[in-house]
C-alpha cells in the first residue's frame, strides 16, 4: 500500500482527487478520515501532531531552578492522538510512503515527524517526498511524477529552531515570573520572537510618552476659482512672524511662475508573505487572520503557497497563461486588458528557490468563497495583475502667487495614465486639478486662513508596519 501524508486534512482530500481524477473512497482509521483510490491512501495530518516538552518532573517552578532546564533532556509528545493512531494503524500495511506536505522548513518538519512514527512500527518502508508550490491539478502531477528525497536536514534546522524556542522561553519565562513575583496566571511571558518585538512597541511608546509637542502654524489663502494656496513656508513657528504675514497680505494674487512636470509611480512588487500581510492590514486584517485565510484559499487550490520570503516570478510560470485563464471568470475585463500588453512583470529584491511569490492559481467566484475569502483572493489576482501593468503617469502643475510682499504656492496633479491603479486600487491617489491658469495673471483672494497645529508624535505600529519591521530587522514573522 502506497500512503500518502498531506499536512491538514483539507490538503490531503485535494491532493487524493487530482491524483484519483474523481472523489475517492473515504474510510475512518482511528476517527481521521483517509481517502482512499487504487492501491493509495491519502491522509491529513492537522500541522504538527508531535511537540517538545520537559518531563513533568520539571514543570514545579518553586522546586527545579530556572538553569537547570537550558540543559534538561526534552522529549516528543503526541499532541494529537488520534492522528498518530491513525498512522501506527497505516505504517503496518504500508511499503511506501510520500511525504507531501507544505514545502518549507516547518513542512519538512512536519513531515518527517509523521515518517518516524511510521518508522518505529514499519522501519524498513521507503519514503520519498514531493515538493509543489500550488495544489493545482498541474502541480500536483508534476510533483508526484518527480518525487524526490525527504531533507532531513532541512527538518532538523526546523527541530532546531523548535528547542531554541522552548529552551529560550521556558528558561527566562520561569527566571522573569519568579524573581518577579509574577506566578500562576500572572506569569510574564518571555519569547524568542515575542519579547524582542514587545521591545519595539514598548520603545516606541516611550518615544511617545516623552514627545514634547512643539506648536506652528500655517497660513492658506482662498483665490477665486476654486484655488487654494498655501505660504510658501509650510510651517511658521513664531506667533509674531504669522502677524506680520497676515498684515501684509493684499486682495490680489498675482502668478509669478507656473511650473509643469510628469511624475510616474512605478507598479507594485509581487507579494511575498510580508508584503502580502501588509496589505491586507490596510484593508482590515489582522495578521493571524489574513495568513489563515490565505492558506484555505492555498489548500484549496486558489492561489499559490502564502509562506513565501520571493519576489520574483520565476521562469517556470506562464504569466500569459494564468491571464487567460482568470479571463474566464470575474476578472476577465482587466485579464484581457493586460493580455495587450508585452507582460513584464515588476520585481521585487528578493529572489529565492523554494516558491514563488504569491499569486492566484485558479479561477474563483464571488459564490464560492466567503466574504472574508473573497476579499484576500482579489487582493491576490489584483495585485498579480498590477505587477504587469505599466507605471501610473501624472501630470503635476506648481504656481507660484505674489499676495502682497508673501510668497504662496499650489499644487494640482491629474492621472494621465492609469497603469497599474486601474487594477489595484488599494493604494489611494486623489487628484488636485487646478483650472487654467497663465503667469502674470490676476486673481483675488477671497479670503485667508490661518491654522493652529502641533508636531505630533510618531505613530504606534499597526500590525502591517509591525510585521514589515520584524522582517527587516530578522526577528521572524
């Protein structure tokens, strides 16, 4: 019997009717549904099914020292029962095994956690591992066609990681909670990730705390025909300077130069996770939901895998293919728009082997996603088809205005091509059309303003910013 091991149970469903070409036979080992076809077994797993943990009898804080458990022995416990049930079940009927799970560190991880108990009752099965980026019917032949070798060097990098993490956290946690006082549900937690980023927000806050405000003010003045400009110094920080201006303005505006110029903003980088996170905080999720939501859509088979540090679209994928492909479905209008184009898409700093960006791998509607799901893939295919778009050109106008002894200045900007704003329209761009104007021209001021601010203090992180930062800074994600 040939099993097959997929990392959630959704996965393995997909991954077993691409591979059958029809719904297979579903039959429950141990309570977990495997799909069964031909001499094959397809079984989910639920992520990690084994974790590490100390043995009990280092769990008292009063008795074991906080030092003794940088060097303790670690062991691996079975978090989900029925799963590995399942599987001692299958590994006595098995004489070959694949391993397809998500193909990353933690993948790989994942995967060889499931081979060594298949191992400890069935130690001389064969395993092999096989790799996709997307689990589309193409992806997944080709990498069931290409098997290739379980990286157990790339699962114990992820083990690795795993015992930092436990030792780094469970050590100083235990020393921070008992030296200060903070016990039972009051415990201060302390992480390898968490704590160095709760530095960031807490510095920033002090940041906040200590700004000291500094007032300005800024003075406006109302032409007629709908101009409005503002004194050429942009912040006057002297009460008494704002006086004098004020007194010395007169009911006319006379234009002094007129200066115009073209400003192109060039289209987006396809997404990588970071990214990808950032923009769908800008449009109301958070991180945590954003990336689960991502990964139903990945396993699904909607859009590429969303754990990706690339942004650049490798050769391999038929950008012109993947249009004609969303032009049969809601997109079709801007799909086949782009089409006219010569498709070369943008490309990010970071260029990397394991996967691609992230990018939509199969037409979805509107009926066959949930809202929340909606929003993400056309944040995917909006952002895919923006990455082959051309740059948005402006046309940007600058009048200088003699209003008495006083400088003044406005500033209009109108879109004279679109280009990747037609597709993506998460990024704002608010025009300010000026009417005709020519130099030495005349216009009277209807009226002045002037407006009382204060420097402001920087801004707390959003969760986009906060992410972006971590991944700077090499915190992880």
């Amino acid at each position: 019997m040939h099993l097959i091991i997929a990392e959630k149970h959704d996965a393995a469903r997909r991954i077993s009717e691409i591979l059958a070409g029809k719904k297979p036979a579903v039959a429950r080992v141990s309570g977990v549904d495997t799909f069964r076809f031909d001499d094959r077994v397809v079984i989910g797993l639920s992520g990690h099914i084994v974790g590490l943990d100390y043995p009990e009898s280092y769990n008292n804080w009063q008795r074991v020292d906080y030092r003794d458990l940088i060097r303790a022995e670690i062991v691996s416990k079975p978090t989900q029962e029925r799963i590995v049930s399942a599987l001692r079940k299958l590994g006595m009927e098995a004489d070959h095994v694949t391993i397809a799970t998500d193909y990353d560190r933690e993948g790989e991880l994942i995967g060889v956690e499931a081979l060594r108990i298949l191992q400890e009752v069935n130690p001389s099965v064969k395993a092999d591992r096989v790799r996709f980026s997307a689990i589309t019917k193409s992806e997944i032949l080709r990498a069931f066609a290409q098997p290739g070798e379980v990286d157990f060097n790339l699962a114990a990098s992820g083990e690795a990681r795993q015992i930092i993490d436990l030792v780094w956290g469970a050590a100083l946690t235990r020393f921070i909670s008992i030296t200060s006082g903070r016990l039972g549900k009051e415990f201060l937690s302390v992480g390898r990730v968490q704590s160095p980023t709760l530095a960031l927000i807490v510095d920033r806050e002090k940041e906040i705390e200590s700004f000291q405000p500094k007032p300005y003010w800024e003075i406006y003045a109302d032409l007629e025909r709908g101009i409005r400009a503002r004194h050429a110094k942009s912040r006057i920080w002297n009460r008494d300077e704002v006086d004098r201006i004020l007194n010395s303005l007169s009911d006319v505006a006379r234009v002094r130069s007129i200066s115009r110029g073209e400003r192109r903003d060039r289209p987006p980088t396809p997404f990588d996770t970071t990214s990808f996170i950032s923009a769908a905080s800008s449009i109301g999720f958070t991180a945590a939901n954003a990336m689960r939501i991502a990964e139903d859509l990945y396993t699904n088979g909607y859009i590429s895998y969303p754990r990706t540090d690339n942004t650049v679209y490798p050769p391999s994928i038929d950008l012109r293919s993947l249009l004609e492909m969303l032009s049969s479905g809601p997109f079709r209008e801007d799909a086949l728009e782009l089409m006219k184009g010569s498709l070369i898409p943008t490309r990010g700093k970071r260029s990397t082997t394991d996967h691609p960006p992230i990018y939509p791998t199969s037409v979805a509607d509107k009926n066959d996603l949930k809202e929340d799901q909606w929003r993400i893939y056309e944040l995917v295919v909006r952002r895919f088809f923006a990455t082959l778009s051309g740059e948005c050109v402006w046309e940007t106008t600058s009048v200088s205005f003699d209003i008495g002894d006083e400088l003044f200045r406005a500033n209009g900007s109108r879109i004279l091509d679109q280009g990747w704003r037609r597709y993506y329209p998460y990024s704002r761009a608010e025009e300010n059309v000026l009417p005709p104007i020519e130099e030495g021209e005349e216009l009277r001021v209807l009226g002045h303003e002037v407006l009382s601010k204060e420097t402001q203090p920087p801004a707390r992180f959003g969760h986009g910013r906060l992410v972006r930062l971590m991944d700077e800074l090499g915190l992880g994600t």
